[in-house]
C-alpha cells in the first residue's frame, strides 16, 4: 500500500464541482483518504535557480493524499473527482516515495 497526491486542477472554467461533491466523493473513497487537503489560493510562485516567476499555465488549485495498492488504483479512484465535469478540470496523480 502506497500513498499517493493528488494535485488538482480546476482549468479555466469555475465549475470544479461544489462543496456537496467533493465531500460524496470523499465519502467514496472512504479510509483510502489520508488527507482531504485544501484549495489553493491564486497567485503561486514557481521558485527556480534564476529567481521567482508567477505560475500562469494551468496553476494548480488544491490537492488531497489518498492510499492505493497501485498507481492504476490511485488514477482509477481519480476519476470520481468532482473536477471531470469541468472543462478543463484535470487531476494529476503521483506516488509519494517513502523516505
């Protein structure tokens, strides 16, 4: 059993789902949710070796850390989030590597 992060991404449009939505599908993913996390605030920062730039191209808005047998499970389980009505709504999936 690995744990997994899910960074979100609402896309250009505001329909990324209601409090109503998410809090069902956290109920989905039952004990397989470690931390439901929170939005995003506007305005991140991409710090690099030349300096800080604002991040504009498809910003991130939010994440959650869930447990999965495989990355084909944690990606399968992503796709009950509310973002898939959204246009541009996106879910990006990786495995946090134990240290």
């Amino acid at each position: 059993m690995g744990k997994y992060v899910y960074i979100y991404y609402a896309g250009s449009e505001s329909d990324g789902g209601n409090a109503e939505e998410w809090g069902k599908w956290f109920g989905e993913l039952g004990d397989k949710l470690v931390d439901g996390g929170n939005p995003f605030n506007d305005g991140g920062q991409a710090v690099h070796a030349g300096g800080v730039m604002p991040v504009k191209e498809k910003p991130a808005t939010g994440y959650s850390i869930i447990t999965a047998d495989s990355m084909d499970e944690a990606t399968e389980l992503a796709k009950g989030c509310p973002l898939m009505s959204a246009q541009d709504g996106a879910v990006c999936v990786y495995e946090a590597l134990p240290m």
